[in-house]
C-alpha cells in the first residue's frame, strides 16, 4: 500500500517545482492574500509555503493529508471544476514521497499541526501560529533513490521553481508573492518579489506583467477583450517588435489555471504569421474562461495539460482578437 502510494504520488509530484505549484494553488484556493514561499538546495531538502489564507481547522487536518480528500468539490459535480484543486491528492502525495509538515490555524480558531512521513500519519497537536497556513515539505523523493538521481541540479531546480511562481503570480495580481533561497539559514536571499497590485484586473495584470516580464513587454503591450460562443479571451498581446527568440513569453491560462498546450502555439504562430518570420516567437499573455464542462483539465495529474471539447473555436478566439488588436495597432 504505502509503495503503491508512492508510485501514484509521483505522478503528481515529478519534481520540487511541481510540490511548489501543488502548495501554492492550494494557497490561492485558501483565498491567500500573500504567499511566501521558501526552498534550500534547490527544493530537494525544504520546501515551505507560508499563507494568510483561510487555513484548516484542526479536525480536517487528517483528512486533508488523506487520499482524494477535498473540501473543494462534493463528487456529483466533477466537471464543474472552478478552483485549482480538485482531486484531493497533492498533500496525501507529498506525505508519500517527503516528510510533509502543516500548521495551520483559521480565524477565530486555535493553532494545530500535523505531520507525515513515508505516509505515516502523526496525531495533530496544539502549536503556535497566529493564522493562516504554513506546509513544509522536507527530504523530498529521500524515500525512493530512483526518483531522486532523477532530479537536476539545485540551480536547474530552483529555476522551475522560479518559473513556477512567476506564472501563478501573473494571474494572482491582487496577491503578493515572495520568493526565497534559504539554503543557506536564516532569512536567506529574496529571489522573487511582486507584491499586491492596485487597481482593477487589467491594470493589475499589466502592472504584474510589467513586473514579471519586464517595461519592454508592458510597452508592446496590446489589450485583448473578446468572446465568441460563451468563451472569453482576455489578457495581453505584443506588438510584433517584441518578438523572442524562444516560447518563454507565452502564457495561456484557462480558468485561471497555467496551462500548456499546443493548440495555443499553433494559434499564436496563425495571429502573428504575416509579421514574424518562422524564427520568431510572439509574445501573449491570455487568460480563457470557458464553462468548465467545456473544457477537460484532468488530462494529466499535474493539472497542467488541457483538453478543449471545441478547440476550434478556442483557436479562432485567439487567432481573430489578436489579428483585430494588431489591426487596430496599424498592423
Ligand atoms: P485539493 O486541493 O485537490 O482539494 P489537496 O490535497 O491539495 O487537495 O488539499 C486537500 C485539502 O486541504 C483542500 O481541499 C483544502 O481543504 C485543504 N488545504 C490544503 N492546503 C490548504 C491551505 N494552504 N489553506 C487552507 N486549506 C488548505
Ligand atoms: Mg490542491
């Protein structure tokens, strides 16, 4: 069982920046209005995820460590997916492959904590907190060696750490996110910072774009607001003169979740193609809201892989609201 539960785990968990996205999104999902994350050793020996979210109270505290435990759906509604979590298995699978560490204490509540390791439970204990939520995840994979000769260097790990963190903060821009190293002790080196935007979503997106991708892409910047068929688009495009030489400045969010997909390359790559060459990457940043039975995000454990039930009319949406922002740019 408990090396059943490990094998399952990894699927989930593959390396330390997916244990991060897994925290994190719960930390969103606790409504946090700042999340402070910390790593040593490239995540490998500590992750920590600090909230002000609206925490756990003691008695859930062994339930949200168990397997498909959620408070965020209630089973008959499976598709109507609105939050990142959903399956109940990122803390159950951090318990499986790390020693997995919480604290967490709602308003108005007392303070409790509970712990795993090799997917033994502890009994939760009075501790001291004075709100939100704190996880730690330690010694991840030091169970199964396999996994672990699997993992990069610490630098090639904090970097998707960093990668991370930078893509949930640029659809969270009411909320503030730090980052630090603390390999070496103490309060370590702050290696991210974006704290809470002001103003309404697309101000604060712009002002978190600015932040995270830099004044040259906030400046190339064209608004996107569009919708075909019950689907929205919104978000920002960049002129044709901020162009990579690479993919890294290509987002795509749906339902506020970071997603790959290729059906967005391909649709980035059709809006552009009269003004890029082959060798040029656009750069975009969309957020997509479609009714979440339209769309299938459980392709992959990790969440991070899409499935559109009309890809067609998610592509024409893309294509046709960056071609009219470019028009109306004077392209
Ligand atoms: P899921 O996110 O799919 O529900 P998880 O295993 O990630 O499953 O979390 C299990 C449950 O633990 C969540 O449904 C939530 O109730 C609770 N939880 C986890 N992290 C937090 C947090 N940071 N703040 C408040 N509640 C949390
Ligand atoms: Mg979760």
């Amino acid at each position: 069982e408990a090396a059943i539960n490990r094998i399952a785990a990894g699927e989930v968990v593959e390396r330390p920046a997916s244990a991060v996205k897994e925290l994190v999104e719960n930390a969103i999902d606790a409504g946090a209005r700042r999340i402070e994350v910390s790593y040593a050793d490239g995540g490998k020996t500590l992750i920590r995820v600090v909230d002000d979210g609206c925490g756990i109270s003691g008695a859930d505290l062994p339930l949200a460590m168990s397997r498909h435990a959620t408070s965020k759906i209630d089973g008959s509604d499976l598709l109507n997916i609105h939050t990142f979590g959903f399956r109940g298995e990122a803390l159950p699978s951090l318990g499986a492959v790390g020693r997995l560490t919480i604290k967490s204490r709602p308003e108005g509540e007392e303070a409790f904590t509970i712990s795993t390791s090799g997917g033994e439970q502890s009994t939760v204990k009075p501790t001291a907190l004075s709100g939100g939520t704190i996880v730690e995840l330690r010694d991840l994979f030091y169970a199964t060696p396999a996994r672990l000769k699997f993992m990069r260097t610490d630098r090639a790990e904090a970097g998707a750490i960093n990668d991370v963190i930078k893509k949930l903060a640029m659809a969270e821009p009411h909320v503030t996110f730090i980052l630090r190293d603390v390999s070496g002790g103490g309060e370590g080196r702050v290696v991210f910072r974006a704290d809470a935007e002001i103003g309404d979503l697309f101000d604060a997106i712009h002002a978190r774009l600015r932040r995270i991708l830099g004044a040259e892409f906030a400046e190339n910047a064209l608004l996107i607001d569009a919708e075909r068929e019950g689907i929205t688009l919104t978000g920002y495009a960049a002129l044709p003169t901020y162009s990579r030489g690479s993919s890294v400045a290509q987002h795509l969010f749906v339902n506020g979740r970071p997603v790959r997909d290729k059906m967005f390359i391909g649709a980035l790559r059709g809006a552009y193609m009269d003004f890029l060459s082959r060798d040029r990457h656009p750069a975009a940043v969309l957020f997509l809201e479609v009714e979440p039975t339209r769309v299938d995000v459980n392709v992959h454990p990790a969440k991070s892989e899409v499935r559109f039930r009309e890809p067609a009319i998610a592509r024409g949406l893309i294509v046709s609201a960056i071609r009219h922002a470019l028009a109306e740019a004077g392209h």
